[in-house]
C-alpha cells in the first residue's frame, strides 16, 4: 500500500512534468491542485493514511432520555391478556428511558464536540465514546435547531485530538469527500464519495436551507458525524439523508464547516445561544416568472419583500423590490442561501452588498446587529379560566421571532409552548401561534392577555394568526 508520503511525492513529480511538457502533459489537471487519476497506479492510492488522521476524533454520541410510556392497567395479567390482550381495558402512563445513537467530532483539543442537535435533543444524559473506546461524559453546551448542530463539552480535562476546521468555501461540485461516523450502531464506518453539489435548499429535511449534498454513504446514525476533505479538514457534519426506504440511496446532506465554525466562536466566547445577525428585511424566492419581469437571466437572488423602518436594511438603502445578488462577492443563489451568508458573516460587520434595483445593479453597505428585544419578551403562563390557560406567551420582537425561526411579523403576543394539559391544548393552540384579539380587543402586550384571560365574559370571540394566515373562533 502507497503511502501519504509517497503520494506527495508521486503527484509533486506529475505536476513538475506536467508543467514542463504544458497543459497537454496533464490532461486531468483542473483548478490548480485538483488532479483526476491517469494510470492504475494513481488509481490504487489509499485513504489509509488519512482515515488514521482523522478517526480519533469522530466519537460516537449516546443521548438517553425519560419519556411517558402509556401501558394497559392489565399488561402482565395472564388472565386478561388471554382474552383481549395488554392495551385494551385503558392506559397508564410509566417512565421509560428512550436512547438515541449518532456520531460527534471533536474541534477543539478542550474537549469540544459538534454533533446534530436531533440527536441529543431532550436528552437528560449525554456520552461520548472514542475511537479507542474511552467513553466519557458530557455537557451540552449550545444547540441550534435552525441548523440542527448542537455543542458538547466532554467533563473529562485532557488533551483530545481535534480535526482542524477547512473552508467549505472553497469546495467544487466533484471534489473527492469521507463520510465517517457510526451507521445503524456497528461502529465507526468510512464511506467515500464526491461533493454531488452545493447549496442545496429546500430538502424538506430541517429549515436549514444551505447543505452540501453528497453520494458518500450516509445511514442512520451517521448524524453527527464528519464529511472530511482530501486535505484532513472538516469540511461537512454529515445530518440527514433523501430515502424512500431508510437506507443510502447516495444522496445525503451536511452542514458545511463555516457554520460548524459560527457555532464554535460562539462557545469559545462563553454564549449559549447562537445570535444571528438581523438586518431588519424580509426576503422571498425569485421565481422565473419574477426574474423575467426583472430582466435577470435566471431564478436567482433573494427579493426585498419588506424593510423595517430604521432598520440597518433601511439605512443601507435597501429598497423594497430590490434583488440581493452578493455578499462579499459570494453568490446569492437563493433566499435560504442569504440565510446562510448573513449567519456566517458574523456579528459587527460592515458586508458589501451588491443588489438589482430596476436593472441596475448598486452597491451598499450593511452593518450586521444583533436583533433587538423591544418590547422586552416579558413571558408568562396564562392563567383564569379561558381558552389561553396554560399556554406560555411572549410579547414578539425581532430577537423573539429570529429565535422561534419566524418570518414576517415581529409584533403582537407570541404562543411559546402549551401544557399538555391544559385548556390551551384542548383550544389547539400551537407553538409560534400569534394571539392577535379577543372579545375584539386587539391583544399588544402578554400582560393584557393574561388580565383579559382572567376575566369572566358571557364567552370568547378571539383571533390568531398561524403561518401568516388568521383564524376566528367562538367559544361558549
């Protein structure tokens, strides 16, 4: 088997002829450094040397947690489950512990572990188990569901080997990817493949709508694990795959590492939420038919749908109508994809932007702030006797809807979650529901819904909105 070294050697001697017999001595030569294989002793190369670079640091995550277990009052009767079997006579509820399994790599040599938020997530305990099979607890430190990455932090003080962060940036469509984690729970597992494409959107998978999408086998319980370039980097955490039948069926997804590196900065500085830039504009898709009545060549781009008055967005001069093009000269190829370039952007920048505004194409200057909570959030459960009773309520602004990942509006009385047991449920009232009146008083404030709330009336004309539609309901 030909080693690392000896492939440096052998490519460095290619590239040296090919340069001296010119582009026609290399045939396979594209961008620089990206060699396609000539002869079969190129083609024989091993991944050996760079599979044993990287595997200690992919660990594999257990994540256990309590859960209700409804159970027949008669399950385990000999009698009764002859006749009608365990689940017929009513339920019971038990406790249980619920484990999930998925794949982790460490970034930092502190102990820091990036992995999939789905996969820890609710969990009362987490643990992580080594390549060399050293199994260590940890902590959870930040979790992002907008991005379905959560941070670990191992309680154990060493010296852990971390893989070095790459720039998923600089990928191409065909460059050559590891895919390492632990599939279906049989251990640590290495599948290679090809970078199949890039920002990939709309999935249908997580609302993160910026993924590399790969043909390196993915299976359950690669979550979490690491999409590793031909340089020892990390380029990718490998997150969810496209299957009809639970299996790879080579089109799997994964976060790329300039996100991964927005989540680390944010631990390192001590945070345990990821804040995201907010420049106060709404954006929707450019569809063919609006790019053609805007002479763009193509779908491209995000389209100014809205802009808060004395927003950064305001200030720079973005105009409602305007198509966002670039950031910093990166593309803006959709709007999940300005999603993505904001987020990575980071926070305290100024960020050029380049925009259409009535065929003709302007640049600004965008100052990137964190979003600000006016009015405060001021959360409180509802209490009285209505049909609000029991649900955890918030006044909106724009920190609150950027945290519950909304679109749109940023003002009013926001459902932040519902007991399960409460008249709320019952009234189906759901997470992110806006309360907007009642009795036909138009609902401002958390404190003026829960006076409303503990009022007495005859009974209960309300108002909400839910995914920008709003629904009426009486009640006696």
């Amino acid at each position: 088997m030909i080693r690392l070294s000896a492939f440096l050697v052998a490519l460095t001697a290619m590239l040296a002829a090919a340069s001296a017999q010119g582009t026609s001595g290399l045939r396979g030569a594209v961008n620089g450094d990206r060699v396609v294989p000539q002869n079969r002793t190129q083609v024989q190369f091993s991944y050996a040397p760079l599979v044993q670079q990287v595997s200690p640091s992919v660990v594999n995550v257990y994540a256990a947690r309590q859960v209700q277990q409804r159970r027949s009052p008669f399950a385990g009767d000999p009698f009764f489950e002859r006749f009608f079997g365990d689940n017929v006579f009513g339920d019971r509820s038990r406790q249980r512990q619920a484990r999930s399994l998925g794949s982790g790599v460490i970034i930092h040599s502190d102990g820091i572990v990036i992995t999939n938020h789905h996969v820890i997530e609710n969990a009362d305990e987490v643990k992580v188990a080594l390549a060399d099979g050293r199994e260590f607890s940890a902590q959870i430190k930040l979790i992002d569901k907008q991005s379905d990455l959560a941070v670990l932090q191992i309680e154990e003080s060493q010296n852990f080997t971390a893989v070095p962060l790459g720039d998923s940036d600089d990928l191409l469509v065909g460059d050559l990817v590891l895919a390492i984690g632990n599939p279906f729970g049989v251990g640590q597992t290495v599948t290679s493949g090809i970078v199949s494409a890039l920002a990939r959107s709309q999935t249908g998978i997580t609302d993160f709508g910026f993924f590399i999408q790969t043909d390196a086998s993915i299976n359950p319980g690669n979550s979490g694990g690491a999409l590793v370039a031909m340089d020892g980097s990390l380029i990718g955490i490998n997150t969810a795959i496209f299957s009809r039948s639970g299996g790879s069926n080579g089109i799997g997804f994964a976060v790329p590492s300039n996100m991964v590196r927005v989540v680390l900065d944010s631990v390192l500085r001590g945070s345990e939420t990821l804040m995201r830039p907010w420049i106060g504009a709404e954006f929707q898709s450019v569809t063919s038919d609006i790019a053609e009545s805007l002479g763009l060549p193509q779908p491209v781009g995000a389209l100014v749908a809205g802009v808060i008055s004395g927003s950064p967005a305001e200030q720079a001069g973005l105009r409602l109508g305007d198509v966002i093009l670039q950031l910093d000269g990166r593309p803006i190829e959709h709007v999940d994809a300005l999603g993505y370039r904001l987020a990575t952007a980071g926070l305290g920048r100024e960020i050029d932007v380049t925009v259409l505004t009535r065929g003709e194409e302007r640049s600004l200057r965008l100052s990137l702030m964190e979003a600000p909570e006016t009015p405060p959030r001021d959360m409180r459960i509802v209490g009285g006797r209505s049909p609000f009773t029991g649900a955890t309520v918030a006044n909106l602004s724009p920190r609150v809807a950027q945290e519950l990942g909304m679109r749109g509006a940023t003002v009013g009385v926001v459902v932040l979650g519902v007991d399960a047991r409460s008249p709320a449920r019952r009234f189906g009232f759901r997470r992110k529901d806006i309360i907007r009146s009642v009795n036909d008083f138009e609902i401002e404030s958390t404190a003026q819904l829960d006076d409303v709330a503990r009022s007495r009336p005859g009974g209960w004309r309300y108002e909400f909105e839910r995914d920008g539609r709003r629904y009426r309901q009486a009640v006696r």
